[in-house]
C-alpha cells in the first residue's frame, strides 16, 4: 500500500451533514413517519448551513464549489441513467408486465412451495424493475390473499416478500442504490455485478432452503385465474440478459424502453402520447431522487473544501491499516448512514465519496467497494422497521412492521455473506484500478 501524506481537516465542516441527520432524523422520531419531512428540503438547509461556514473562503469561491460538486459528470450520468431507469419501469409495468411475471409464477408453482415462490418472484421482478419498495408493493395484496385462504403466517409471507424485492434491489443494473454505487466507485456496471453475485446467490439460495423448510408441511393456493402472456415478460428477460452480459446500461436500458414501448404498441395498451405519458410519469417519479444526488453532491464538495472529508479520512484511516479494514470501515460507514436515514440510496450517495477515497488509500478494488457498499445497505435497509419496503408492506396488511422482521431472511444472510466475504477476500479476482496488492 502508498503511503500518503492526509490533512487532518476540520471535524467543523461536518456541521452540514449532522444538520441533514438531525433534520431527517429528528422529524421521523418526533411525528413518527421518517418521510413527513421532504428529504429535499432537510438537504437543502444543510446546504445553506455549508455555504455560510468558513469565513475564510470567499461566499462566490464556496457557490462555485456547490455548483461543481453538483454537476460532476458521475453525478449528472447518475441523473440521466435515474431518469431512463424511472421510465423503463413505467413503460414496462404498462404493458402489464408485473402482472404477467407475478400471475406465471402463481400459475407453475406448487401449493407447498408458495412461500418460496413468493420470494423467488419477486428476486425476478425486484431484479427487472430496479425498486424493492415497487416490488414489495406489487406483490404484497397477493400475500394478504394467499394469508386468507391458507393458513400460512401473514409475517411469513410479507418477509418472504421483502427478502425477494431486496435482492434486486442490491443486483438489479436500474436499481437506484447500485446506479449509485458504481457511479460512486466509478466502476462498470457489469464488473460490480459479477462480483456482488457471488455473495448474493449464495444467501438467496440458503433463503429459499430456509423459506422451504418453514412451510413444507403447509399447503394452500390462491384461488381464481391468473392470467400471463409470456410476450410482456420479454422486455424484463432482456434487459436482464444484456445486463448481465455487460452491455453499456445507457444502451440497455433505451433498448428495454423501446422494447417494451413496441409491446405495448401491438397489444394497443397505449398510442404514441400514450407512451410519451408513461415516459414523463417514470421521469417524474425519479425526479426527487435526481435532485437529491444533485443536492447532496454539491454538499459533499462544499464539505470536502471546508475540510471535512480530509478529517473523516484522516480519522478513519488512522483506525485501519489492512484493506480488509478499510472494507470493513466502509461497510460500517453506509450501515449506519443507513441506520440513520432509513434509506440505502442516501445512505450510498453520502458516503460514496469518502468510500472511494479510502479504497484508494487502502488498495481496495473499485469492484469490491460498490460491492460492500450496496450489500451492507441492502442488508441493513431489508429489516428497518421504519424503512419503505416493511412500512409498505405493513400497510397493505394493517400489521406491525416489527412483525415482519424476524422473517426478513435474505437481508440477515446478505449481511453475513457481505461479512464473510470481508473476512475471507471472496471472490478473489485481478485487481483493477488500484495501485496497491494486498
């Protein structure tokens, strides 16, 4: 490993970030709904805390510190690829492609083995559609009916459907969490997900042995027909397939916009304002997201200049000295910007710039860190009582959301893999983009 030569920076400049905490946080604890306050906002007054800081620093040298920070060319390409992943989603879902993936499954699987199917359905939709909270949402009513009609645990399923939807969630390539991860790290898309699959396969496949052995004994079906059409499944199988081929996800996902736009005209489920529709409801239901990358990269820079990164990387570095402590410090980072924020896509964009800077320090593959940052805030967001994907779900059910815990498996075992893996230097592989060898 380099040695080099860090400032101490100034644990003052992290001021702006503990104001974002202590606004998103704050107003969660006191209202007890830890999305009543716009995260744009909370952002955007630490945003104004940061700029009038530092008196040293000219208030136009500072705007123009923000303004750069903000348009970082990852930060605009995470922009664009949010905006197309928002619209490849909403295009596919009206063609009724959930539908048909959701109803195939029901129709092929056995009674005893819904439970599991439950979750291996939504592993397929979570990976396609990119969102966990979508998945969760679009599969909870069938777990509500499947409940009413056996005499399965609603706990049960409902976990068994936040382990399927948080495995895409960390692999899908239109995820927003991996679109930030990669784009932190600035590694391929392809590259990160050969690596994060090798520690997510193996805990979903222990999920589903352990989803197995649960209900074995039990039995059930969901009455009624299930209607599909293999042909609205297609946009999703390709995009997945060129996906994992590593094909640019900028040309993967217009292909699947296109696709699923040409389903969508041979069935007559839209015209082509119909589709101009669909296009502008993804981009609009991305826009809060793209915003806050936007946002919270100009925030970073301006607490990069007023020296806070240097103190965070200074003070963190000074505590590891092995690359498997780096990567251990850097699961430990988004783990608890996760715990704190109650959402794994802050939780990334926050600590991306640091993470990267102490992978560099430590000779940590670019590969590895978007790996260890998008498994430990997936791992750690999947049983969050008071995250999205429980509270969603939890709703749909009218139960506690502590309830489900205890079943949200895949989360737990992704988190262990993701520990194992750190102990372990699993997979191993050439190392890519850094100039250090452990």
């Amino acid at each position: 490993m380099n040695s080099l030569d860090l400032n101490k920076g100034r644990a003052s400049a992290l001021i702006p970030f503990i104001i974002f905490l202590f606004l998103f946080i704050g107003s969660g604890v006191a209202s007890g709904d830890f999305y009543k306050l716009p995260v744009l906002v909370a952002v955007f007054i630490a945003v104004l805390a940061a700029l009038f800081m530092n008196r040293n620093i000219a208030f136009n040298d500072k705007l123009d510190s923000l303004t750069k920070g903000a348009g970082h060319p990852n930060i605009m390409l995470m922009v664009i690829i949010y905006l197309l992943a928002g619209s490849f989603s909403a295009v596919a879902e009206g063609v009724g492609a959930v539908d048909s993936t959701v109803n195939l499954g029901l129709t092929i699987l056995p009674g005893n083995l819904l439970i599991v199917g439950l979750f291996v359905i939504g592993c397929f939709i979570s990976i396609s559609m990119g969102t966990s909270v979508g998945t969760a949402v679009a599969l909870a009513p069938i777990g509500v009916g499947l409940a009413e009609q056996t005499d399965m645990s609603i706990s049960l399923i409902l976990g068994a459907i936040i382990s399927g939807a948080m495995f895409g969630d960390n692999l899908s390539i239109i995820s927003d969490t991996t679109i930030a991860a990669v784009k932190t790290q600035a590694v391929k898309m392809s590259d990160k997900f050969r690596v994060n699959i090798f520690i997510a396969l193996p805990a979903a496949i222990v999920t589903a042995v352990i989803f197995i052995a649960l209900t074995w004994n039990t039995g059930g079906s969901i009455s009624g027909d299930h209607p599909f059409d293999l042909i609205k499944v297609v946009p999703y199988l390709a995009v997945l397939i060129f996906a994992v081929a590593g094909v640019n996800v900028l040309y993967v996902l217009i292909g699947g916009i296109i696709l699923a736009g040409l389903v969508g005209f041979i069935y007559g489920t839209f015209d082509v304002m119909g589709l101009m529709t669909l296009l502008g409801d993804g981009m609009a239901g991305m826009q809060e997201l793209a915003l806050l990358a936007i946002l919270l990269g100009g925030l970073v820079e301006l607490i990069r200049v007023n020296g806070g990164i240097d103190f965070l990387l200074y003070t963190i570095s000074n505590r590891i000295n092995s690359r498997k402590g780096a990567e251990a410090g850097i699961a430990g980072l988004v783990s608890v910007f996760d715990l704190s924020t109650a959402n794994n896509t802050i939780a990334i964009i926050s600590v991306g710039s640091l993470a990267k800077q102490i992978a560099e320090r430590f000779g940590v593959d670019p590969r590895r860190t978007a790996s260890v940052l998008d498994i430990f805030g997936s791992a750690f967001q999947g049983i969050l009582p008071y995250g999205a994907q429980l509270l969603a779900v939890a709703g749909v059910a009218s139960i506690s959301p502590v309830s489900i815990m205890p079943y949200c498996i895949y989360p737990v075992l992704l988190g262990i893999a993701g520990m194992i893996a750190i102990a372990t230097g699993f997979p191993r592989f050439s190392v890519q983009g850094t100039n250090s060898h452990q």
